[in-house]
C-alpha cells in the first residue's frame, strides 16, 4: 500500500502515516499544482509499470528537480 500526500508541506503528517502503511510519500516544500498532478500520474504509471515505488519516486523527484 502506497500513500501519496499530494499537497505543499505534507511531510509532518507523512511521518506519522508510516506507522500504520508500508509507504508514505509526502512533499517537504510547496509544489505547484501542475506539477502535483504529473508527480502523482506518472509515478503510478511508473510503478504500474513494474518499478519499485522507491525507484518511481527517487526518478519522478530527479526529473522534478531538473525543471
């Protein structure tokens, strides 16, 4: 089970959904909404797809990063 917080600064909460899922995602800064969509759409294409979600997100993050 993967939880994705989606929403500026959802890092807080992220740290206590760990104690109840194996995987919480969560943004430390603001993000834009745009960008928030294509994070989320393309990670879970990505682990769909056969990627471990530590893979899906470490590369989603990179390609974020690098726009």
């Amino acid at each position: 089970m993967l939880v994705l917080l989606n929403s500026c600064h959802s890092a807080a909460q992220s740290k206590r959904l760990v104690e109840t899922v194996p995987f919480a995602i969560a943004m430390a800064d603001e993000i834009d909404y745009t960008d928030a969509i294509n994070y989320a759409a393309r990670l879970y294409t990505s682990v769909a797809d056969g990627q471990s979600i530590q893979a899906a997100h470490m590369m989603r993050r990179a390609i974020m990063e690098m726009t």
